[in-house]
C-alpha cells in the first residue's frame, strides 16, 4: 500500500498546478462523503454555539489573541 500510495503521490507531483488543484479538490470532496454525520454534527455545534452567545455564556478572546492565530 505504502508503495501505491508513494506512486500516486510521484504521478501526481507530476501534474500542471491546474490539474494538481482539481485532484485535491475531488479528494477533499470524497473524504468529506466519506462521513455522512459530519454535516448533522457541523450543525449541531453550530447550534450550540449560537445558542451560548444568546444566552450570553459564550467566552470570547480579546482581539490580540487574533493576531496569534
């Protein structure tokens, strides 16, 4: 597998930026079907959140924090 894998990665080094891009672009797309909970637990984290800023228990970073990010 490991020499597969080194294969792959060899012929795609080999591809045009543009092509390379779009290679990556299927990956990402085929990893994130590979967890079909991934989306209802986005949402539900998204909800969670939302929900402790209205209720005012949300902790936020002072804005110099931002600049260590």
């Amino acid at each position: 597998m490991a020499t597969d894998l080194a294969h792959v990665q060899e012929e795609a080094l080999r591809l045009s930026q543009e092509d390379r891009l779009h290679l990556a672009r299927v990956l990402l797309e085929a990893a994130e079907e590979a967890d079909p909970d991934a989306d209802a637990a986005w949402d539900a984290e998204i909800a969670r959140r939302i929900k402790a800023v209205d209720g005012g228990t949300a902790r936020g970073r002072p804005e110099f924090w931002l600049d260590r990010m």
